[in-house]
C-alpha cells in the first residue's frame, strides 16, 4: 500500500483534530528545541598555591604525574581548599622550595587578576631538614645545638630580609589579592618513639621553639604586607609525631616523607585552618 501524501491525508482528518495538531506541533517544536546545550560553567576565582612540601602534600604518599619532582598531592591543603571553596587552582607548590626558588620558578604564576594566595616558605631557607637531621642521630656523635644555634641565628637576622622581598613581589603582582600566609607546626611532643632516632627531650624542645621562632616572623612580615597568617601550633598539639593520633609523619620509608603532615595533617590540620582566612577577595 503507497504512503498516503500531506494533502490527501489532511482531507481525511477531522476538522477538529486539524485544529488540534496546528496548534499543538508548533509548541512541542518550541519546548523540544534542536542541539540543547548545556550552560557553560564559569571558572571558580582564581588561586595560586605557592611555596614548599608542606604546602605540595609531601608526606601523604601520593603524588600527581605532572612531569616534575615537586610532590604535589591531591591530598594537600591547596587542592583541598579549591576543591572545597570551587576556586580554579594554579598548584605551583614544590618540595624543597625556598624563597629564592619561590620567586624564581613559581611567582609568574600570580598575576594581575589572581583573588588568592597561599604561601609556605622559610623552613627550607632555614636548613631546617639539615638541622632534624643532625638532631636524630645519638648525642655524642651530633651537634644538635650548635646546628640549631645556627637555624635561629638565620631566622632571626636574614630570613626577616628574604620574606620582605618575597612578599613586596607578591603584593605588587596581585594588588587586590587575598593572601594567606602558612607557618609551622610543631613536630614534637617531648618523646620519641621512632627506632633509628635519637631526640633528647630537650632537644625536642628546641625544635619546637625553631618552629616558634619562624612562625613569628612570618607572622611579622606578613603583616608588614597586609597579609594573613595562618599559625597551626595549637592545632597540631596533641597530633605531633609520637602523638596517639599523629598529623605529623616519625621517621618513614621513603626518608623524604619524615617530618611532613601526613593525610590528616593536611585535611583536619592545615586545610580548616586556612579555609576561613582564603575569603573576601573582590
């Protein structure tokens, strides 16, 4: 049987159902338009993590393929926070970074219309490895307070210097930017539990007054800059290393993980103390 054509079939449908279909096909066309899309979505503020491991995730034991050395982790604060807050992540952090490599390889990535910064550097300035270091080993084979002697020394009379410089870069590259400033924790709770350490005590004590006395000046010179601090020394006590719940990694395997925030750290450590303070920008 042949297809009936438009026309003929038309003059074998009622009148009233005529009417019907001419006025009902033009509003389906209407509410079934061709080639739907979905509204694009805007890109979140945008946000540069800068700085050094603490602040690249080293220590949580897993890191992103991106090509470098840098240790950068989906469980670090930065990613964190961006995932959190919906801000579009420039992740420039790196594993032993200091301010002159801060400036050297991460700073152009701060521009004119970057909402927000964080930065963690001046440990690595300070030797601050080199001086856990020397600390581990027995008393009588190390000079745990000469080296750490030399650290205060260092943060008391050049690193002041060095954060100055590198923050004055910051706030002229980003006049309008939110930045936030990241210190310290202290790594130890006056025991040490670890086998192949040798912390005294006392010279536990010592390294957590280093780590006072660094947070201070970040402090002073951020500032200085009208920029934020984020202090974690009280939110790290009772998760130091050797702590029941530690933040904070002992002596591990890879060595490069030791002494870093683990996974915890960064998530209930840093990462809810930064998230208030990362706000505001226009």
């Amino acid at each position: 049987m042949s297809a009936l054509a438009p026309s003929r079939l038309r003059g074998r449908l009622p009148k009233r159902l005529r009417l019907l279909l001419a006025g009902v096909v033009p509003v389906l066309a209407a509410l079934v338009p061709l080639g739907v899309q979905a509204p694009a979505q805007a890109a979140g503020p945008s946000y540069v993590a800068l700085g050094d491991s603490y602040a690249s995730g080293v220590g949580t034991r897993s890191y992103i393929d991106d090509g470098t050395s840098c240790q950068r982790s989906t469980y670090a604060y930065p990613y964190l926070l961006a995932q959190q807050k919906g801000y579009t992540l420039n992740f420039k952090a790196c594993s032993g970074a200091t301010t002159s490599t801060v400036t050297n390889s991460q700073l152009s990535a701060v521009v004119s219309t970057t909402k927000y910064v964080t930065i963690s550097v001046g440990g690595n300035d300070a030797g601050f490895s080199s001086v856990i270091t020397e600390c581990a080993q027995p008393g009588w084979m190390s000079n745990c307070d000469g080296a750490v002697n030399t650290a205060q020394s260092f943060i008391n009379n050049t690193l002041p210097g060095r954060l100055n410089t590198l923050y004055a870069s910051i706030r002229s590259r980003a006049p309008s930017a939110v930045v936030v400033v990241t210190g310290y924790p202290r790594v130890f709770m006056g025991e040490d539990c670890n086998a192949g350490t040798w912390f005294s005590p006392s010279e536990q004590t010592r390294l957590n007054q280093t780590a006072d006395l660094l947070n201070g000046k970040l402090s002073a010179a951020a500032a200085a800059r009208g920029f934020k601090f984020a202090n974690p020394t009280s939110r790290y006590i009772g998760h130091a290393v050797c702590d029941d719940v530690e933040w904070i990694n002992g002596l591990s395997n890879p060595i490069s993980e030791s002494y870093h925030p683990n996974r915890l750290g960064q998530s209930s450590g840093y990462t809810p103390l930064v998230s208030p303070l990362l706000v505001g920008a226009a």
